[in-house]
C-alpha cells in the first residue's frame, strides 16, 4: 500500500510539471484598446492561421504561435477598425502591443 501511495505521488508530481513547463512556454500578444468600449473583437491572422478574442474592458491577450502577425481591432460606431502590423512573436513570451488608440470614424 505504502509503495502504492509513493508512485500515484510520483505521478501526480510529474504530471503537474508539465502543465507548469506547458504554460511557461506559451507565446502571444497581448494589450489595450482604447475606448475600452469600442471594439468587438481582436483578430490576429498569421501565415495559415487566425485567432480572435473578445476584450474585456479594453484588454485582450491571445495565445499565439511564434511568428509575424497582423492584429485587426473591430470596431464599433463612431470609430473605425484599427490595424497593427508586423507584430513579432517569440516562442515563449508574450508581445506587448501597448495601447490601440481607435479613432473616430466622423474625423
């Protein structure tokens, strides 16, 4: 029983670091939109790929794979959708893109 007891700790240990290992590897972007009410959505299109978010108060993060990406902010009335490009990912960290400041569609 007691040697039981050793190898399901073994195992939960070992299955719980890879979990950890797996989230510290993760890459993406993230970053603001400003009005934090004024967009819809968050697309990021890469070579054969493309993923979107919804922000939440202003804020959106996007688990992405390494690479070059192009980022497209859906927006609502009055402002128009705004576009970020070149946006470089390395494999294990996430790119901040700072503030998306959407500008008004009547200007």
């Amino acid at each position: 029983m007691k040697k039981m007891a050793i190898i399901l700790f073994t195992v939960c240990i070992a299955v719980m670091s890879a979990f950890t290992i797996r989230k510290a590897l993760e890459s993406g972007v993230h970053g603001m939109v400003s009005p934090a009410d004024g967009a819809t959505l968050v697309w990021a299109t890469g070579d054969k790929d493309s993923v979107s978010v919804v922000p939440v108060a202003g804020n959106f993060s996007i688990n992405l794979k390494p690479g070059k990406w192009r980022l497209h902010v859906v927006s609502i009335a009055p402002y128009k959708d705004a576009f970020v490009e070149n946006v470089q990912v390395e494999d294990g960290k996430f790119t901040d893109v700072g503030e998306i400041k959407l500008k008004s569609s009547t200007h």
